[in-house]
C-alpha cells in the first residue's frame, strides 16, 4: 500500500465528493472532536448547525468504537 499525502487525500475526496458531501464529512468530523472533548450533544447542534440526531448518530458511533479520536497530538 502506498502513503498518501495529506494533499493527495484532500484532491481525492474533492474528486469523489460533492460540496454537500463535503461539508457533511467535516461536521462529522468537527461532531466527534467536540464530544471527545465532552461538549454536550446539544451545545454541538447548536454550535455546528446540526440536528441533535446527527449528533446523537455521532456519539453512538464513538461510544461503539466505531471512531477514535487520536490525542496523541
């Protein structure tokens, strides 16, 4: 498998999805930082501009393991 930049991913997903598709990745990207840094569920709705369920949808996800949010950095 070959590595991949930071440049190379960024075109990648810009070539596979749409402005909307897009926006919806960052959300749930911004969603899982917030609420592994304990912002409530509602704070992030309202803070993102998001539903309560998408953000419900997100907390179910780390609480599942399904994401993990790296605090090495």
């Amino acid at each position: 498998m070959t590595q991949t930049t930071a440049e190379q991913m960024s075109a990648a997903l810009e070539g596979l999805l749409t402005p909307y598709e897009q926006q919806e990745l960052i959300n749930r990207l911004q969603i899982f930082e917030l609420l592994s840094q304990g912002v409530s569920q509602r704070q992030v709705a309202q803070k993102l501009g998001v539903g309560i369920a998408t953000v419900t949808r997100g907390s179910r996800a780390l609480q599942a393991g399904s994401y993990k949010i790296d605090t090495s950095k």
